[in-house]
C-alpha cells in the first residue's frame, strides 16, 4: 500500500469515528438508548448507563 493510500484510509476512519461518537453523544442527551454489537448479539445502553441485552419497551 502507498503512503498515501495509508493516509487517506487514516483519515476516512478518523472523520467516521468522530461522526460515530457525536452520534452517541446526541443519542445519550436525547434519552435514546444506544444499540451496540458484541461477538454478533446486539446489547443496548440505556440513558441512565445500564446496559442490556432486552430490546428497549419504549422504542417499540
């Protein structure tokens, strides 16, 4: 791979991890909860921080 190519995937993932955790960041002030993956098993994080693997009542 050349350096440049290197570069611009560097980047790309720095722009798409900054967009990801903005988005959690407005998700938690918004009380939504947050899905995440695990090993292929979908966990969520609540608002209040608990984490479970039930799928949340309220976004149903």
């Amino acid at each position: 791979m050349y350096k440049r190519d290197y570069e611009l995937s560097a980047k790309i993932t720095r722009l798409g991890n900054r967009g990801v955790r903005k988005a959690i960041e407005r998700g938690k002030k918004a009380g939504i909860p947050i899905p995440f993956s695990r090993s292929g098993k979908v966990f969520y994080e609540m608002p209040d921080g608990t984490i479970t693997d039930k799928y949340p009542e309220e976004e149903k």
